[in-house]
C-alpha cells in the first residue's frame, strides 16, 4: 500500500519563478494538506483541500495556491518565489470525517530559491 | 503561533525509557494532544493522540495530565533508530489543522 507520494524530491529556482509541486495522497485518502518545514523549523500548515476546494487556509499570501484534482491527488503552485520561500514543501493526506484524524505525511519536496 | 512548549533537546540511552515532557497550558476541551516524530530528511511520522485518558500503542504511551495542561511522551525501550525530533502539538478544534512548534530533538546513544 503505497504512502503520499510526492513530486519532485529536490528542485533548485530562482527569484521571480513559478513551481508546481505534486502529491498523490495514501490509497483510501480524499482530503489533502499541504505543509511549509523551514529549515530548524516545524511544518506551518498551508492550506487543505477535499472536494476540489480549498476548505481552510493558513497564513500563507495569495502567491501560494492550490488544487485538488477529481482522482484526489493535489498540486501546491507558488508563483513570484522569494528566497524565504526556500523549504521542505510536506504533503498529507486523511479520509475525510476520519474520527482518528491522523494524517499521513510524504516525504516532503525540497525547494531552494537561489 | 505553537500552543505547546517542548525542551529543544533530550538525550536517552539505549534501552532506557525516554521521557519526553510537552507543555500545552492554553489547550481547550475539545482539542486533542498528537506526537508525531521526524526522522532527518524524512516527512513526520504519526506516533500516539489523546484527548484526555492516557493512551498506549505499539510505539509509545501517552500520560495527560488530570488538568491536560501537559504531557508525556514515553517510548518504554529507545533504540538507536528512535533518535528524531518529536513533536507535541495540539489539533485545532474541528479541523485537521496541526501546529506544530519547533519539537524536541531526541538523541540515543549507545
């Protein structure tokens, strides 16, 4: 039973540049979070999304944006990078109305802003 | 902002309990306590939760105490594969939002 799986592990932007990272929540999965880990820091959540939609939302600017696709899997895009913007992006997954509310976390992909 | 307030290091010999303390002073009743554990390079890995009672599971137990101000992680017999940083954090009520603050980095040695 695959995990989150997350895509790219690594990727290497500049000042100004878009990026599009990928996750494919855990098999049984329907909703979706997206975490920002600076290094030495703990993970700030993003933003969530079930259904298609973004249901909550941390305290992240707008260059930061989301989306669910209809097989449940999800893309984080931030545009206009920023150096600050350098950081392990960490994608997880639950089912949603889950009593236990655990979630599962992928690997993270690593982002650096140059 | 974190609403729990852990030691930024700890250190544990092997096959000893590691006793890992969290602070939630300004926790609601209705929020639950979760530990999750990063090992370097890796996404956070789900540990134990608990609402009120105290909790056990093939990994570790959790103690909260009677007021839910605070609480201890235990992990009964550390390994060398158990150094990481654990983190204490409080789910915010009615949502799957975790906030996580800076954990506690847990080494064993030998």
């Amino acid at each position: 039973d695959a995990g989150v799986t997350q895509s790219p592990t690594h990727l290497i932007k500049t000042r100004g540049q878009q990026v599009t990272l990928r996750c494919s929540p855990k098999s049984g999965h329907d909703t979706v979070s997206w975490y920002q880990q600076a290094l030495g820091q703990g993970p700030q959540f993003i933003f969530q999304y079930y259904e298609e939609e973004e249901r909550q939302r941390g305290n992240f600017p707008d260059r930061f944006s989301g989306h669910q696709f209809p097989n449940y899997s999800s893309e984080l895009n931030v545009n206009a990078l920023l150096l600050g913007d350098s950081a392990l992006y960490l994608c997880a997954s639950i089912p949603m109305n889950s009593g236990a509310n655990v979630l599962t976390f992928g690997a993270g992909s690593r982002l650096t802003v140059l | 902002d974190a609403k729990t307030t852990q030691p930024p290091s700890m250190d544990c010999a092997e096959g000893r309990a590691a006793n890992l303390p969290c602070n939630h002073s300004t926790i609601s009743g209705n929020e639950y306590v979760y530990w999750y554990r990063q090992i370097h390079s890796q996404g956070p890995q789900y540990i134990i939760h608990g609402l009120k009672n105290n909790e056990t599971n093939e990994m570790a137990s959790l103690i909260i105490t009677e007021d839910r101000k605070s609480s201890t992680l235990i992990l009964p017999h550390a390994t060398l594969r158990d150094t990481a940083v654990y983190y204490c954090i409080v789910r915010v009520a009615n949502t799957d939002k975790l906030i996580f603050g800076t954990g506690t980095r847990l080494q064993v040695f030998p």
